[in-house]
C-alpha cells in the first residue's frame, strides 16, 4: 500500500512542462528511503536592454 494518497500524474505533469519551456527534468534515487534528487534545466532567454 501507498503511505501517500495521489494518482501519480505529478511527474508527468512536471515533465510536460519542461518540454513546452524546452527544458528537461531528471530524478535520481539511491533506493527506498535515500531520498530523490531532482534536477530541473530551463534555457534563460537574455533580457535585451533598451539602447540610447
């Protein structure tokens, strides 16, 4: 049984995300109990400034 209540959409939610900001999510877990690292990459567009 599961000690946390969901349907598991989270995850894939997540990842669709990343993709339409042309990003990527990764999960990383050492096993039960070892915790999860989750890494997110997402491009930063630079901000043009105003030229004088």
């Amino acid at each position: 049984s599961r000690k946390f209540g969901g349907n598991g959409l989270g995850l894939a939610i997540s990842r669709s995300l990343m993709e339409m900001m042309n990003g990527s999510i990764n999960l990383y877990s050492e096993g039960v109990n070892r915790g999860t690292t989750v890494d997110i990459i997402l491009p930063i567009k630079e901000k043009q400034g105003i030229q004088t």
